[in-house]
C-alpha cells in the first residue's frame, strides 16, 4: 500500500535567487508510485506563502493535474516578527544574482484554485478521513500543522507521524556544523533569516510536545545531495512539457549555485526528506534529544545526543551519491496516472 501523505511546501519556483527543491520534492512525490499524495499545504519561508501557493498551482498544471487540492496556509510565524527575513529575501531577488533568471519566461496564468479550506482545517479534516494512515512531510514551517493541533488536539492521534526537514547538530566528534553561504553575510544568518524549524518556533515546540513521531532530516545531510547540470539534462530528456518546466525553472538556481555558492549543484534539502518516506534505507538514522526550551529561545544547540530532550529520530548520515542518481532517475518518470484524473471524479 502506498503512504497517504501531505505535503507542506514553501514553493518558490521560478522566483529569482530562490531555491527550488520543494517544487522539485512535490515533483518526486508525483512521479512516486510509494507514495500517495492526498494535497499539499502551504507556507511561509523560501517565499511568502500565497507565492507558494500560486507555484504550486503553476506547477501542477504544466503537469495537467487538476485533482490534487492545494490549501493555502497561515501567512507568517505564529508570534514572530518575520518581516525583515521577507525583505531580505526581496532584496537578494531584486539583486545581482538574479541576472541568471533573466531570460526565463514569465510563468504561463494557472486556471486552478486553492482549496476552499485553509491548510490547517485540510489537515484536520484529512487526518480524520484516514485515522492513523496520514504522515506530514514538512518542507517548510511547522506553523500548518501546529494550528491544527491547537483547534484540534486530537490530530496528534490520528496522524501516522511527521517527517520534517529541519534542524542540524554536531556530530560527537569532528567541528560542529555550522551553515554558511558566501551569498549571505554571518550577521544576516544570525539575526535575520529563518527557515523550516526556526521560522516559527512556538508553532515547532507545539509539533514536537503534541506526542506526534518526529523524524527529522537535518542540514548535515541535505548538505551533502545536489542536482548537478548532468541531472538537469536528464529531466529534460523526459521529453514532456511537465519534465521541460521543471527543469526549465530548475536550471538558474542551479547554475546560480554553482557559480555564487561554488558548489557543484543546487541543495536538494527538500526531495532528500521525501525519499526519508520512500526509502529510508538511502540514511542511517540516530535517536536525539530535541531541547524546547533551547528551540524557544535560541540560546544553544536544539538537538544534541544523551541530553534529555524530546527523543526523535534523526538522518544522521546518507548515502549521497546513490540518493543524487535515483533523484535523476526518478524525476525523468511521467505522473502517476492516478492523479490526471478530472477533479470532477475525485471524492
């Protein structure tokens, strides 16, 4: 039986100087025959979430699906003020970098619509239509999910788990990890710019007190997967208009990679915590404790081994190389038929 799951997305596709792995993580889960999408949520955090959304409904309908509800969700951070980390991202946008986005065409008008019901209520109401079947996979902000366990605490119950891409730790030896990128000042990653479990952290500290399974695939991993120019000819060759959008808004923030980061590809951070789903066997996993009140506050590492947190369970190493192929040769696959259906014969 394949996996009932929702996928949460900050989808930025096709805006300058924004990474494209969540588009390219609901593109794997598309093309999965392990998985079985009920909608996808959206959120905050690689773009504002109605950019997200109206991605999303761009990029399902280069694919022609039509019956894969997308469900708009909270606009921000439950208590924080995120604002400055928005303008700074409209200002990498509208900088230097976006020179490699210059000659992509303008994204074709969508005639799709969001789902009627807001993300955290499409989550609720799913969950309670699939009691025990339903795991979240996390792309962005944790805000979705902890909203609906706030209106309805029983979500907690009814849901399978949750698989978060989040978080980093230091490893028992060896330096500690630390995420730097030449584009971005230090003092910005310090005081500005949040992602994933850090954007919203009251609404992360609800998630992980609710009592929910806790699978976390941090940065130390999603550090080490890319998409390489030899993986964008290969979706390409897919040969149809949905493999030729993909890689035709893929290709700048690849090409951008390279040449301003220095690294050989673009981060594939969001379609590595999908394959957490679909083939755990590509990690090793560690059992860690997670530190709300460290999360809350800011004040020292989160997650740590033997320190008497929250357990959850952890990808703490990859195998990326086989990852990195399987990603090509998965994406280079048509969509699943299931979901070309007319919406009309949908439940």
């Amino acid at each position: 039986m394949a996996q009932k799951v929702i996928l949460d997305i900050d989808n930025a596709l096709s805006i300058p100087v924004q990474d494209t792995d969540d588009a390219l993580a609901l593109a794997l889960t598309l093309v999965s025959p392990e998985l079985e999408i009920l909608g996808c949520t959206t959120c905050a955090g690689n773009c504002r979430t109605p950019q997200s959304t109206l991605n999303t409904l761009r990029l399902l309908e280069a694919g022609g699906i039509q019956a894969l509800p997308v469900a708009e969700g909270h606009p921000t951070a439950l208590a924080r003020d995120r604002e400055p980390h928005f303008r700074y991202l409209a200002s990498k946008t509208a900088g230097t970098g976006r020179q490699y986005w210059d000659n992509l065409p303008e994204p074709p008008d969508t005639r799709l619509a969001a789902h009627p019901l807001p993300a955290p209520e499409f989550i609720i109401q799913t969950a309670r239509r699939h009691p025990g079947e339903v795991m979240i996979v996390a792309l962005g902000s944790l805000t979705n999910l902890a909203l609906s366990l706030l209106e309805a605490p029983e979500t907690a119950s009814l849901l399978k788990g949750v698989v978060h891409m989040g978080g980093s730790f230091d490893p028992p030896s060896g330096p500690p990890f630390i995420w730097q990128t030449p584009d971005i000042p230090e003092d910005v990653w310090r005081s500005t710019l949040r992602f994933n479990t850090v954007f919203d952290p009251e609404a992360s500290a609800v998630v992980f007190r609710s009592g929910i399974s806790v699978t976390l695939v941090p940065a130390n991993v999603t550090a080490l997967v890319f998409q390489r120019p030899i993986h964008l000819e290969r979706l390409q060759a897919g040969g149809t208009q949905w493999h030729r959008y993909l890689a035709t808004y893929a290709r700048p923030w690849v090409e951008w990679s390279i040449h301003e980061r220095k690294l050989p590809g673009a981060h594939m951070h969001d379609p590595l915590t999908v394959a957490a789903v679909i083939d755990p066997a590509f990690f090793q996993f560690t059992s860690m404790d997670l530190s709300v009140p460290a999360l809350l506050t800011g004040k020292g590492p989160w997650l740590t081994v033997d320190s008497g947190g929250l357990p959850v369970n952890v990808a703490s190493e990859v195998d990326a190389p086989r990852f990195e192929a399987w990603l090509a040769d998965r994406l280079h696959a048509p969509v699943l038929e299931r979901y070309l259906v007319p919406a009309s014969s949908t439940e």
